[in-house]
C-alpha cells in the first residue's frame, strides 16, 4: 500500500552535516537560546560591574559612620591628659571600638598627626602614614588607600572637645580583603541564579520550538516560502471562488474569482462577512447558519454553488462555483424535455386525427371532413393570432405560444388576459422570458390535476413599467410562506435530473429588484395564487398605446412596493 500523503514536502535524506540547521524549528531554538544566554550574561556583566564600586562605598561609609560615633568629646579629652601611651585611655577607647565593631584599625590622632592609637602599640607616637590635613580642617574624607596595615576603606572625621574646637582626627579602616571575598563570595550564588535562569529560558525555548514544529509540520523557511507562492499562484489561478474566514466571521482572505463572483473588490478583507454581503442567504450560507454541501444562493444575477470546511482555528474556507449557465441550460433542458412531450402527445394526437380524417373521406363525408380540418387548424390558429395580438415582442410570444401547448397536453387551460398588451420595445427581451417563463412554469404545476384547471398571464404597461402577473386555480400560498418562497432553495418540488430546485422565484425577485421593482405574491381570481411582478424602465422611450384602464390596474402594485 503505498504511503498516504499529507500535502505537505518532506524532506529529502540528505548526510548529516554541522552547519545552520534548515528546520524552522531548530532555527529558532538555535536563536532563542542565543538571545537567552546573551541576555544572561549581559544582565549577569550589568549586575557584576558596579557591584564592586557598591562594596567598596558601603565599606567606607561604614568606616565613616565608625569614625564619626567614636569622634566624641570624652575622647578629645584624652589627647590633653599627658603624652600618647599604649595604655593610655585614649588606646583603650579606640581598641574597644575596633573590638566591637569589627574594624581593622582604629587611630586617634592629634593636630600634628601623632598617633594616640594603633592596632600595633609599636605605631603610637609616629606620625600617620597618609596626609590627615583634610579631615584636620573639618571635613569628612571617605578613600581607599593603603597605609602601614595595607590597603583599606577609610573614613575620616574631625575629633573636636567640648568647645567645638578640632583637637586631632579619627580614621577608622575596614580591611579591603574582605570587600573583595565580599564580591567573590557573591559572584557563584548569582552565577547560580543565571545559570537557573538560563536553564528556564532554555526549556521555554524548546518548549516553544516544539510547538512551532507541530505547527509548520517540521518544515524549512524555503519550503514554507515555497507553499506560499504555490497558494497565491493556486488561489489566484483556479476558476472557484475561495472565501477564508476567521474565527470572529472576518474575511481573511478572498480570491480573484470569488470577488467576481460575489461583486467584491479587495478592500472586502478584514472585514465582517455580514457587514460586506449584507443580510441574505449568500452571507448565512457562507458564515454556516444554512449547513449542507453543495448549498445554492444567488448573488446579482449569478447562481452559486456553495460548500464550507471549517478550519483548526475556528475559522472556515468556503468555495463557490459558478453555475448561472448550467442552471441556465438545466433550465432549458427541462423546457425541452416539455416541449418534446407536447410534440409526443401532439404526434399521437394528430395520428388520431389523421385516422379521423381517412375514415371520414374513405366513407365519402367530404364536407365532415372539410369542416373537421378547418376546426382543427382554426383552433391552433386561433391561440397563436391571439398571443401575437397581444404580445409583440417575437421571443415572449413564441414563449406563451409554446407554453400554450405544453399547458392543453397537462389539462391546464392557459389564458391571456382580454386587455393584455406588450409593445415591441422590450429593453431586454430575455429577462422579461426568464420572469414569465419561471411564473408559468410555477403556475402550472401548480394548477396541473385540480378541476378546471388554469392559468391566467396579464402584461400592462404604463410609461416604461411593465406589471406582469400570473394566476393559477391551484391550492394557493399560504400567507406565512409568501415570502419564504422567494429565498434562494426553498421548494416544495423534487429536485430535477440536472441538479436542484428553489431558484426560479429566487431569480424573479432578484431581477425585479435590480430594477428598482419588487415581487410579490397574493391569493387570486381562481382561488390559487396571483404573482405580481413590477419591473420599471423596462421598455425603451418609443411611444406606444396605453390602455385606458393602465393606472388603476397598477395600484396593487404600486401598494405592493
């Protein structure tokens, strides 16, 4: 069994080789961990740079903050009780402050920058190593610099008495060894933070990148350029409209054929579908309020074949096709097959005849058969003089002629109203015989095995105006159905060999209504139902006789509309 094929290329089997990966799954993933481990190390570099220059802040304001609490009057007074001493007072204040605080040296010194104190006893009596002269003049110094115990964050501050004058400085140092295991120290637990960071950011990635395989079906940037050109050649070149939608019934997408056959232009994308073909059946069936397949509507003039997948998203692709001809041609077919009915009748009839005719002459009633002869042509005579009286245009006449005839072999007396008139100035003929023809057709089935059963056609005119209306003695529509009959695949009838009903009223209306007219239905003379059709500007400006009894026959009409 050979393999089933999802439309989709594979790839081909190619030998394994390092490089940029084609997939669009890989490459993404590739760049995803990239700009993750990237954004890792820059934002780990950011943290790390100024937290050096943190520490080393924090370690001289500490130093500061120590040097500025011991500064106090009572240890400004022990720089005059005699000379400086590795037992004096001011030694013992500064070593239990050192004790306390954990500093790495505390030294008092006096105007001349002698030592009073020192971690070392050896250093007290010398002179500081550094320059003392600002703190000396009441400022506050905040350094790093190295001294006779190495190199430390300092703080410096005045040491004034009780009067408020300076009498010597206190520098105080934290060791600068321990501001940099400080900042070593930090550095694995925030490596630790980015690497788990990093690990997150790189399973998002492929979790993100698994999901955009299944979603391109593990294809390449080229194959996916690839199918897309094939999609606009394929869409724009195939002769069925193709309508996609989106979840919200917004019109995504709209080929060249389905604009032409809906009367749209590109600007319909993005927009609602109700909001771009208006209320009717074309926009339900195309949004899956009407569900089947091979749905007909109408759109303008055009029968559509309509059919609607709904897609993954929640959206929908629906196709049309055309098939105003064949419906067209289904149409004539079926006049046909009733014409040629009538001639098969007609034949057996006029073998009838033509034995009637034989018998008679063979048994020498000649003048029996003169007058049988003439009342046999008088007759189809008569019904041809009287549709041409009425009706000028040729194609409409040679209509009701031939439906005349279909209409005596079903038993179904068709009649032309007595004041029936139709100049020869039709606008467009053949619309004119797709109403009438569609009416008729409708009436005759309708009254076809009822008792006394008839059609009646009636043309008025007034000005350009044309009013049609055709009665029959069937069962009628009832008045809850008056206006469902004229939507598009509505029917009470089997479908036909060619393919479905529910269009012919469709279509009246839809013709009646482009010019500007309207159909409408309504029970009649004979009991059944009465269409009335009023169709503006559809004759030309030639003058021609008008009934006097024209305006009053139009007013249900006019009411009507």
């Amino acid at each position: 069994m050979s393999p089933v094929r999802t439309g989709f290329p594979r790839p081909l089997t190619r030998r394994r080789r390092f490089g940029w990966p084609r997939r669009v799954f890989a490459q993404v993933l590739l760049m995803q961990l990239a700009v993750a481990t990237g954004v890792t190390v820059l934002a780990t570099g950011l943290f790390l740079a100024p937290l050096s220059a943190q520490l080393d802040d924090q370690a001289m304001r500490r130093a500061l903050a120590i040097a500025g609490t011991t500064a106090s009057p009572r240890l400004a007074a022990g720089l005059t009780g005699g000379p400086p001493s590795a037992r004096g007072p001011v030694q013992t204040e500064a070593e239990r402050v050192r004790a306390a605080t954990g500093a790495e040296y505390v030294v008092v010194m006096d105007t001349r920058g002698v030592r009073w104190s020192h971690p070392d006893p050896v250093q007290i009596g010398r002179v500081v190593s550094t320059d003392p002269s600002a703190a000396l003049a009441g400022r506050e110094v905040m350094e790093i610099d190295s001294g006779t115990l190495g190199r430390s964050a300092r703080g410096k501050v005045p040491l004034r008495d009780a009067d408020g004058r300076t009498v010597g400085a206190v520098s105080v140092g934290i060791e600068y060894d321990s501001v940099r295991d400080r900042l070593l120290g930090a550095i694995p637990g925030l490596l630790a933070h980015a690497g788990g960071a990093l690990a997150v950011g790189a399973l998002a990635a492929y979790l993100i990148s698994r999901r955009l395989q299944r979603q391109t079906h593990d294809l390449a940037f080229s194959d996916i350029s690839a199918l897309l050109a094939e999609r606009e050649a394929m869409l724009h070149g195939i002769r069925e409209g193709v309508v996609a939608l989106d979840r919200t019934g917004s019109v995504r997408l709209m080929n060249d054929e389905a604009q032409r056959l809906l009367g749209l232009g590109p600007e319909a994308a993005g927009r609602p579908l109700d909001e771009v073909l208006g209320r009717g059946r074309t926009a339900d069936v195309l949004a899956g309020r009407v569900t089947g397949e091979d749905l007909v509507t109408v759109r303008g003039h055009r029968v559509l074949i309509a059919n609607r997948m709904p897609t993954d998203d929640g959206g929908a692709v629906a196709t049309l096709r055309d098939r105003t001809e064949l419906e067209h041609l289904g149409r004539e077919l079926d006049a046909t097959r009733g014409l040629i009915d009538a001639l098969r009748a007609q034949d057996h009839e006029h073998a009838n005849r033509m034995h009637t005719l034989l018998g008679l002459l063979e048994l020498e009633m000649h003048e029996e058969a003169v007058e049988f002869v003439t009342e046999v042509v008088g007759v189809h005579r008569a019904t041809a003089e009287q549709v041409t009286e009425k009706v000028h245009d040729p194609l409409l006449a040679a209509l009701l002629v031939g439906k005349a005839t279909v209409a005596a072999e079903r038993g179904v007396s068709l009649r032309l109203a007595p004041d029936s008139l139709l100049p020869d100035r039709l606008v467009d003929p053949r619309e004119l015989v797709t109403v009438v023809g569609n009416l008729v057709d409708n009436a005759l089935d309708a009254a076809a095995g009822t008792p006394d059963a008839r059609v009646g056609v009636s043309f008025r005119t007034q000005g350009r105006t044309v009013v049609l209306r055709v009665s029959d003695s069937g069962p009628g529509v009832p008045e809850e159905r008056r206006e469902l009959i004229f939507t598009e695949g509505w029917t009470t009838k089997a479908p036909p060999v060619h393919g479905k009903r529910g269009l012919g009223l469709a279509l009246v209306r839809r013709l009646a209504e482009r010019r500007g007219g309207t159909a409408t239905v309504a029970g009649g003379p004979d009991g059944g139902a009465e269409f009335a059709v009023v169709l503006p500007d559809a004759l030309s400006d030639a003058p021609a006789e008008v009934p006097s009894d024209v305006p009053a026959a139009l007013e249900p009409a006019e009411e009507a509309r």
